[in-house]
C-alpha cells in the first residue's frame, strides 16, 4: 500500500510539474504576443510619422526676386497642423507688421513682403512644402551694420508649429530665424562688435 501510495504521490508530482510548465509557457506566449502586438503598432507609428522642418528657398513674384522660407514635410507621413503662430518678441506677425518691418527695418530695395497663414487642420503631405513667408532678397543684402536693428527684428521672428502624426502624435516645430540665416547672424554680431570698440 505504501509503494502504490508512493506512486499517486509521484504522478501527482508530475502532473503538478507538467500543469505548472503548461501555465509558464502559456503565459510567455501571451507576453511575446502583446510585445509583439505593441512592437508593430510603433513600427506603424514611426512609418507613417510625420517631421516638419524649415527651409530657405527661392520664387518670382512678377519683378520681385524672393526669398522664402517654407515649412516641408521631410518625414513618411502627413503632418496635421493644429497650431500655427509666427511671432516678433511675443506678438503675434501679421501681413502689415511683416510688411512694415521689411519697409522700415530693412533697406526697402522692395518692401514686398508675404505672410502665408496655415489654418488649423491643414494637412502637408510627405514631401510637400508650403511657402509660409517671403520676403524680396535684396533686403537680405544691404549693409548689416546700416539696418542693425530691422536685421535683429527680422532674425528674432519666431515661428512655432504644432502638428500631429495619423497616430495623434504630438509633435512641436519652434525656432527663430536666426537658426536659418547664420551668415546674417554672423555678420549681425560681427557688425555689433565693430560698434563696441568704436565706442571704447
């Protein structure tokens, strides 16, 4: 009786081994499952996710010779704009500011100046660009040191996007001018230190 009791003892043992072997190995499938599950959905996301940048560029406007600067889709899906504000030390840039800054602070070869304002839902497909300022070049050649102050303003704009991906990822694009014009930065500081020792 005792070796039979033995023996239902040890089956017992067995089947409790096998049973708890069966539980771990369900649930590991289970957890590679979910990673895997959670590994495509990120794969989806950064296949479809979409990276604004902005870029310098050039276009004719009748006589005038432009320099633009444009907001391109570089990424591998559609940006959707959900806020969009271009700034001058906190105040919002409209048409007639940017005009007035380029007439007044700049040389004015042209004050022709653009403000293309991007309304909320706007869609930039990869690839795509929009022009969303413009200014004519020549402004951009005339003699740092003379225009100090209209350079300072115009590299001091601020342009600041929010976007989203298909996933709903929010994304945020804000810089200053100046990180796309450091020539002009460069000689903007260049021409401030020439003044400095001049006053020493």
């Amino acid at each position: 009786m005792t070796g039979r009791k033995r023996m239902i003892s040890q089956k017992l043992t067995v089947d409790n081994w096998l049973s708890f072997f069966a539980v771990v190995i369900t649930i590991l499938v289970l957890t590679a499952s979910v990673w895997q599950g959670y590994l495509f959905r990120k794969h989806n996301q950064l296949s479809v996710r979409p990276l604004l940048e902005l870029e310098t560029g050039r276009e004719r406007k009748g006589s005038d010779k432009l320099l633009t600067i444009t907001l391109k889709n570089e990424g591998l899906g559609p940006a959707i704009i959900k806020k969009y504000t271009i700034e001058l030390y906190g105040d919002e840039l409209s048409q007639k500011k940017l005009y007035q800054l380029v007439k007044d602070g700049l040389c004015g070869f042209s004050s022709f100046a653009y403000l293309n304002i991007l309304p909320k839902g706007t869609i930039v497909r990869a690839g795509d660009s929009i022009s969303i300022l413009g200014v004519n070049e020549y402004n951009l050649y005339c003699p740092v040191g003379d225009y100090k102050e209209g350079y300072r303003n115009f590299l001091s704009i601020l342009v600041d996007v929010q976007y989203q991906s298909m996933y709903e990822e929010q994304i945020t694009l804000t810089t200053k001018l100046v990180n796309i014009f450091p020539k002009l930065a460069q000689q903007l500081a260049a021409a401030d230190a020439k003044n400095h020792v001049a006053e020493q």
